[in-house]
C-alpha cells in the first residue's frame, strides 16, 4: 500500500490517505492509501504503517526521522491541526480522511490551526467526520475572484452558499472570504494573519493599514520578502471553538484572482499557506 511521494486525490470515496513529509511539506516521504478504512486509531495506523518512537506523550520519531530540539511533529487531519505529535490519540481513523504529519520547526509557533494543504478537504468530508455547509463571502468588487473560487469548489464536488463578505457565515459553517486585505482586515478571523505566525500559524502578513505589500516570512518567522501589487495568498486558520476559515486575498483585485486561481489541489498540496504573484506560487513559510 505504499505510494511512495504521490497523494492520490479520491474526492467521494471513502479512502483513507496518511502521508509524511518535512520542512513544511516540502520534502514528501511516504504516503500510504487504505481503500477500507479499519477501525482504529491515528496512532494505530501510524504504527502499523511506520516505525514510530514515543517518549512520554509525544511522538518524537517516524520512520527514521526524528524531532530534534525547535522541531516538531505536527498532525493535520483534512487540513485541521490536531495535536503536536502526541501519542494521545483516541480520534478514531474515519473514511475519507486525509492525515498529514510534517516534521518541521516550531521556533516561530507551535500554534498552526489550519492549513490549505489537504484541499479539498475540510469541504468534502469535513471535520472529525462531521460534514459542514460551506459559505463563500465575497467583496462586491472581487467577483471575478469570487467565481473562480464558486468553480474550484464545484470542480470538487463542493456546493457553497454565496453570500456578501461580513454577513456571517456561523459556528457550525466552514466559510471562505473572498476579499483584499484592505476589506478582510475588518473581519474577526483576519486578525489571526494579521499577527502571523504566533496567532494564527501563516507565516506571512500584510503591511500597513492597507495592505500594499504582503510580507512572506521564514520558518523563525523573520520577514524575507516582500511582494507588491498584484499579489494574492490563500492561507487558513481558526481557534480551538470554530470550524477553520479560508482566506483567499490579495493586496488589491489582481491578487485575490492571483489567489483564485491557486485553488486546485495540485497547486496547494502540502502547503501551510500559499502566496501567488502572476503565475508564481510561493509555499510560505520561505526557505
């Protein structure tokens, strides 16, 4: 069952996927692909798929490759954070589910939510095996953007209620906001990537009250570049008591598109966040 580098996108079905990488995703080592999913544990299938080592309640080592000192485990489950390599992990494996452990550093955060690197989940099979109603709110003068985003999810098999950025998507709501930053920064969840990465695990940010320049960070969260006009970035993040939101912004109009258009699979897999100039796609943190 070992499927070497490649993660095979089986929207609708019920095939479990777990796939290890590093340094952020951008080293992909194994994944493997269960066709029935068995009734066990995450911890369980990482056992039974890979040399594991444990000390105390966490996992500090996964097929050979072990966390040093200012590095981590970290485990998504259809892209949503659920645990810092510990070993206590009664969430049972449920169909569909795409899990990702990435060994990588935990200087700048131990805090990273949610990522955009399992697309399309959390939107197919949801959240601890809970399917949530999806609602995409728009800025009026991004509709461009906003179409492409309503496409992408359709591609996906994904309907998603359209509604005007700032109505309010709810608790029990997956929501994506369509938007540049100078309108998103008004919106609770955006102050989350506002102060990047110790709040909301994206390391990148926008400058200045109206968001010109998007800054891509490093993994120590220090600034390495910054992007001006026409730069997008679709990132995603939450807190402990809501369902994850998706952000798909950019510095001005020509950004969100930029951004719009990053939303396939290909293009955001085993990606924290991704920012986007032209045709450019960055995986932030930079190296």
């Amino acid at each position: 069952m070992l499927a070497g580098c490649g993660l095979v996108h089986d929207n609708g079905t019920n095939a479990v996927s777990m796939t290890l990488t590093r340094d952020f995703g951008a080293h992909r080592i194994a994944t493997i692909t269960e066709v029935h999913a068995r009734s066990e544990t995450l911890l369980a299938l990482l056992r039974r798929s890979f040399p594991v080592e444990v000390a105390g309640n966490t996992v500090i080592s996964i097929d050979g490759m072990s966390a040093k000192p200012g590095t981590s485990w970290f485990l998504f489950v259809n892209g949503s954070a659920s645990g810092i390599g510990t070993s206590r992990l009664p969430t049972r494996v449920r169909p569909g589910e795409k899990i990702w452990w990435d060994l990588h550093d935990d200087t700048a955060t131990r805090n990273v939510p949610a990522v955009v690197g399992s697309f399309p989940e959390p939107f197919i099979h949801g959240i601890a095996g809970k399917r949530l109603p999806v609602a995409l709110e728009c800025a009026p003068d991004v509709t461009a953007a906003c179409d492409q985003v309503s496409i992408a999810l359709a591609r996906v098999g994904v309907p998603a209620a359209r509604q005007l950025l700032g109505t309010g998507s709810g608790t029990a709501t997956l929501g994506i906001e369509v938007a540049t930053w100078r309108d998103l920064q008004r919106e609770i969840g955006a102050l989350l990537i506002a102060h990047a990465p110790s709040t909301g695990g994206v390391y990148a940010r926008f400058a200045g009250g109206e968001g010109r320049a998007l800054e891509l960070l490093d993994a120590h969260g220090r600034l390495v570049r910054r992007l001006g006009g026409d730069a997008g970035l679709v990132a995603a993040t939450g807190n402990s008591k809501t369902a994850p939101t998706w952000f798909v912004t950019g510095n001005d109009a020509a950004g969100v598109s930029a951004a719009a258009s990053a939303m396939t699979p290909t293009r955001l897999a085993f990606h924290l966040a991704v920012a986007v100039q032209g045709t450019r796609d960055l995986p932030v943190p930079l190296p």
